[in-house]
C-alpha cells in the first residue's frame, strides 16, 4: 500500500502545489489548454491535495461551492495505487458535511469506472470537452 495523506486546503495557500499537479496532468499530458485549465473558480473552491510521505504534493481535485467534484488529477507514478479513490472519497465526504443533495461532476470517458465504483452514475450523453471526450456523473447523497 502507498504512503500519502490528504489535507484540506485553500488555493491562497497552496497554489503552487496545485498548479505543479495541475500543469503536468491537464496541459502537458492531456493538452489542455491554458487558458482553459485557470480560471475564477480555484479562488472561492475548497481543494484536497495528496502528498507522499516525504510531503511533496501527489495528486489534487477541488470541489466547487454548488458541490461539483473537478480538476481530480494524479501525477503519473501514483495512478492505479489508491489516490484517486481516497480524493473522492474525501470530496464526496465533504460534500456530505456541506448538506448537499448530490456530487456532479465531469468524467473524461476512460475514467467511467472509476467513478462508477465510488457510486456515480451517467447522467448526460458523451460530449467533447478541450478535445477529450466526457460524461457529467453523479451521486445522490
């Protein structure tokens, strides 16, 4: 099993980790746009962040103030190790504790099972979203 924790944090505190994890998942593997990937909501988002045991940031995705999970992202050599699984769990947790009725989010398609596993089901036909197929998924708390 691997060695990571998740801390809760603010994008006034932690941008640069978050934009380091961001930046390598979304626009340089998955060529996202730049100026697709920043925008207004990262400042008002709670954000998790996973770090290895030696403290250095892993994996993040934030949560939106209407309860929508986005930006899940995991550095490369953590994938497949539990991360993923442990960030939305604390997300849907979150969410939970908020009083929201549902966690909405956007899946790219290759990750449909993913999320099915924690819960969520398709709600919306596939679309094109920055040249990268997607579904809008949800879980009903």
């Amino acid at each position: 099993m691997a060695n990571f924790y998740i801390k809760q944090v603010t994008w006034a505190s932690h941008e640069a980790e978050l934009r380091l994890i961001r930046e390598q998942v979304f626009i340089v593997e998955q060529h996202v746009p730049v100026w697709v990937e920043w925008d207004s909501y990262d400042a008002t988002a709670i954000h998790l962040l996973a770090f290895d045991e030696k403290h250095q940031p892993i994996a993040c995705t934030r949560i939106l103030q209407t309860g929508r999970v986005g930006r899940m992202a995991v550095f490369k050599a953590w994938r497949g190790v539990g991360v993923g699984k442990a960030l939305l769990l604390k997300a849907v947790e979150i969410c939970k504790k908020s009083n929201f009725k549902q966690v909405i989010l956007s899946s790219q398609t290759h990750a449909v099972a993913f999320y099915e596993k924690a819960g969520f089901e398709v709600i919306s036909e596939a679309y094109i979203d920055v040249n990268i197929w997607h579904v809008d998924m949800q879980l009903v708390l």
